[in-house]
C-alpha cells in the first residue's frame, strides 16, 4: 500500500507531468507504464501470500460434536498457533486467556435453538489473524421432520424430445407417419405444515407439447390440472393422502373452430374437464420394500359429447421390493367407467412390471404394462363386446448429472390388439427427457 501511495503520489507531482509530456509519442513511456503496473501486482501477490501463511499459523478445532439432542451444553475448542496469541472472541464477545499462551483450550455455555446454531471464532496474534465459523445442529423431531421433507416449495421440469414411428396408430398394412414431438412439463407445489405429522399441498400440473411436422398440428394437447391434498404421515397405514383436484385438457384445432376454447390457450379448443377425487396411502416396512394403494373417482366431462361424460372409479396397488439386490415394483389398476351412453361402459385391468438395475451412475430400468379394456355391454352395430388389448416394453437409462438435474433415455414398443378393424397398431418411440428439480 506504501508502494502504492508513493507511484500515486509521483503521478500527481510537476516532474512526472513533463516527463510523461515529453515521452508520451514514444515506445518508452508505455514500457514504463507496465514496468510500474508489474511492480505493483508484485507486491499485492506477495500480500496474499504473506496474509495466507498468516492464517495458516493460526488453528481452530472444535472438540465438541456437530449435532446435539441437547438444548443447553458446553461448545469445547482448541486454539493452536505458532505466535503469542493478542486476542479471541467467539460471537464478538472476548474471551481470557493466560497471556502469551500459543496453545488454549476453551469452554463456550450454550443455549441453542432448534436447527443450525453458528459461532463465529476470531483470533489474532502478532504474526496474523484468523476467523472461522464452527456449527452445532440442535437436532430436535420438528426440525429432522423439516429437513426430511425439504422447501416447502419444490418446482419440478421436465423437458422432452421424442420421435415416433407411427403417429396415427394405424394397422401394419397401412402406411406410417413418423412424427417428432417436443414436449414441456411443470409440477409445482407447495407444502403448509400444520402439524408435526400433518401437511397440506397445493400442487399443479401444466403439460403442452408441439410436433415439429405441421401436418399433425391438430394431435398437441395442453394439459392442466391443479389439486389441494391433506397428507398426514407416520400412520399404522402409512402416509395417508385425500385430495381433491381438477383437470382440463385442449387440443389444437386448425384451423380455428367455433368451439369452446381452452382457458389457457386460445389457440386450443377445449376437449375434457374432470374432477377427481382421491385417496392414498404408502407404507415402507422395510428398507427396500413398501407398498402402496390408491383410489379414484372421477366426474368426466367431454366437450360436445353427453354419451362419453359420466363417472370412472379406479383402485390401483403396487409392490415395491429388492429381489436378488434388484428393486423390483409390481402394480395392478382396476378401473371401472360409468358413461352417460348406453353401450360407453367399459372395465379395464392392468398390470405393471419394473425392474430397475443401478450400473454405477446410471440406472438401468426394464418395463412391461399389459392392459385390457372391454365394453360392458355388447353394441348391436358391432359384432360383440369391443375388447382391446395392450402391451408396452419399455427400456430406460437415467443417469443423475447433479443432484437436481437428471437426464433420461427411454426406447418403448407398443402393441395392441382389438376385436374392431382398424384398432390394431404397433409404435416404437424413443425419447429424451431432461428433469430439473427446484
């Protein structure tokens, strides 16, 4: 800084105006412009240094542990320094010492609150100083209660890019359109603690999607949906939810029609509303296995169509459990639909088989959903009961790039089979997922 003072001080003296007048068109005064510039990173380099090593003479443990159970307790710390120590303070507040000790062991009162407690440490001697910050977590049940749930608010993206092979969904002796599509998912929530075991969320869901070829315009969907849920864990039956939501779903007409449009998008017409009310729960016994059922009902409402509006109820179960070392889910949905038209009634079974395989970072994952839908009551105009029966394979690769960012890979066949011409189809689709959480 002296340096410093002094280069300052000669730039603003008589010689040095004459002297920078006189050479200031000459290669001579820019050399002596970078030769002072070096001095003076010189000295402010050999500063850091000077500081660094100061710092490193000085040591600060804490022998007391990180996390407590105890509210009120005794912080112990270990002062190690290689010059006379002048001073210590710890939350501002000085503390005595034998003078000229260079080793000293201290013993800080304290009370703490709930969650994480900081004390900031400051010491100096005659070659330097030092600070550090030591913590103790007061682990009390609300505060573990808080921590194992997390922000209240949590924003999870998702973004997709996925090809196609048989957009329309037409029988094999048909010609194939392939089409991209590129897709956008946003769930947030927000979570209200009421009590220790007790929450309520306010959660929403918006999905659009765009296919890249213009032709299949009419085939994006814009998807809402927003629910209020009561959540209560910890319970004999696991984590209980009720919720009560509603849903709305557009399809991009084109060109425009006069129809009911979306409430979020114009340029979309509206198609369904439901509202869906819901019951679950899950329950981990074990480390690796847990179970977990939920209930269903929905009150639909199609656009235009009294036959296709009415009431579905659903009651899915699943299985999670390590076999072999391998996580292994197994899940089962019966679904029952009650529809204002006379032969619209349908009953459909599903079942669900997942085997996810870690392979260091990447997880490994292998699907089979199996599905059939059969009309309750047998159309005259068809020739028995309309049955439909579906299969998809799917293989995945996630791989966690951070904490908050995971990228996914997904190859899937699809097939099904039905008893009505033109209801049998196949489709491979591959897709790139990019998840972000918030």
């Amino acid at each position: 800084m002296t340096l410093f003072f002094q280069i300052n001080h000669y730039k603003n003296s008589e010689s040095y105006y004459f002297l920078e007048k006189f050479f200031k068109n000459t290669k001579l005064v820019v050399s002596m412009k970078k030769l002072l510039l070096f001095i003076f990173a010189l000295v402010l380099s050999s500063q850091s240094s000077l500081c660094a090593k100061d710092e490193a003479e000085i040591l600060i443990f804490s022998l007391s542990p990180e996390r407590v159970k105890e509210q009120k307790g005794v912080l112990k710390l270990q002062i190690s320094t290689f010059s006379p120590i002048q001073k210590i303070t710890v939350r501002g507040k000085q503390k005595k010492f034998a003078s000229g000790a260079s080793l000293v062991w201290l013993k800080i009162p304290y009370v703490l609150k709930p969650g994480i407690n900081t004390f900031e440490v400051y010491v100096k001697t005659k070659l330097g100083e030092a600070k550090q910050i030591i913590r103790s977590v007061y682990e009390t049940p609300s505060f573990l209660n808080k921590l194992k749930l997390g922000d209240p608010f949590q924003l999870i993206s998702i973004l997709g890019y996925a090809n196609n092979d048989n957009i329309d969904k037409v029988e094999d002796n048909q010609t194939k359109s392939s089409a991209v599509t590129s897709s956008v998912l946003f769930v947030p929530s927000y979570r209200f603690d009421i009590f220790e075991d007790s929450s309520i969320f306010i959660r929403g869901v918006l999905m659009a999607d765009q296919h890249h070829n213009g032709e299949f315009e009419s085939k994006e969907v814009l998807f809402k949906q927003i629910s209020l849920e009561w959540e209560e864990r910890a319970g004999w039956i696991g984590d209980l939810t009720l919720s009560l939501g509603t849903n709305e779903a557009g399809t991009r007409d084109v060109p425009e029609s006069t129809s009911p449009r979306d409430s979020f998008s114009k340029k979309h017409k509206r198609a369904t509303r439901d509202i869906i009310y819901t019951l679950k729960s899950k329950k981990t016994l074990e480390k690796g296995t847990s179970w977990n059922w939920q209930i269903d009902r929905k009150k639909k409402s199609v656009e235009g169509s009294n036959d296709d509006s009415g009431f579905s109820n659903t009651f899915n179960l699943g299985y999670v459990t390590p076999i072999f070392g391998v996580k292994t889910t197994f899940g089962g949905t019966l679904e029952d639909t009650n529809l204002n038209g006379t032969y619209k009634d349908t009953t459909a079974y599903k079942t669900k088989l997942k085997i996810d395989y870690p392979i260091s970072k990447i997880s490994f994952g292998l699907q089979h959903d199996f599905s059939q839908t059969e009309d309750k009551k047998a159309d005259p105009d068809l020739d028995g009961k309309t049955k439909n029966r579906n299969q998809v394979y799917t293989l995945s690769l996630n791989y966690p790039a951070a904490a908050w960012c995971i990228f996914g890979l997904t190859q899937k066949h699809e097939k099904q089979s039905s008893n009505i011409i033109g209801k049998s189809y196949k489709i491979n689709s591959t897709q790139i997922q990019a998840i972000i959480i918030y």
